[in-house]
C-alpha cells in the first residue's frame, strides 16, 4: 500500500470526478506518494500546520498508471538514496482503498492515525 496527502476538499472533488490529477502531475509529470513509514515525515516537511488534510490509501494492484519507485530531489532533504513512489498519470479513484483524516496537532506537527498502525 502506498498514500498520498491530500485536502479532503480536493479529494471530494476527485471522487465526483473518478480521477485525481494534482498540479504536481501537470508541473512534475506524477503525482508524490509516500509509503506508510514515509508518510508522517512527508506531513511534517511540507504540510506543517495545515488543516483539513486527508490520508488516501492506494491498492498498488488496481492503479491503472504507472508507478515507479524514485529517489526524491536532492532539494526536499530526503535521506540520501531514499526513494518514493511517484505515479505518473492520473490517480483513479477506485485504487483507494480507504481515506484517513490526518489532523494536525496543536504546536503544527503529524502524527500517524491511529487507523494506519499495524
């Protein structure tokens, strides 16, 4: 299973729609994923203090674009060598398995949900 952060108001918007296709896939060429053990960093980095944040749960098997595993760019602070999933084309909204709120914590920080452990 691989996740992607999300506002829930664009992830409504996505399910109306049956697809998903962020700025980063038009500007970047695929969508930003993390895997589990990635994700609470990744919230941490670059969605300090937001609101209204959800978690999307994607089966690997049902997505229809492909997904590559990639090093991350050297200007996001990653650990060297690590790499992400990225999916580079439109996310169909029927390889999301569950939704998860991700809310934020009162000095701005994540933690993972509780229905993500195990």
């Amino acid at each position: 299973m691989i996740v992607h952060i999300v506002k829930r108001i664009e992830w409504a918007d996505a399910v109306e729609r049956g697809t998903y296709a962020p700025a980063s896939l038009r500007a970047e060429g695929f969508i930003h994923c993390s895997t589990v053990a990635q994700v609470v960093d990744t919230a941490n980095r670059f969605y300090r203090g937001q609101k209204g944040l959800v978690v999307v749960c994607i089966d690997e098997r049902r997505l229809k674009a492909e997904l590559k595993y990639e090093a991350a760019a050297a200007a996001h602070g990653e650990a060297a060598g690590e790499t992400f999933p990225h999916l580079h084309g439109e996310l169909n909204v029927d390889a999301v398995v569950r939704v998860v709120e991700l809310p934020c914590e009162a000095d701005g920080s994540f933690r993972l949900p509780d229905e993500m452990r195990a």
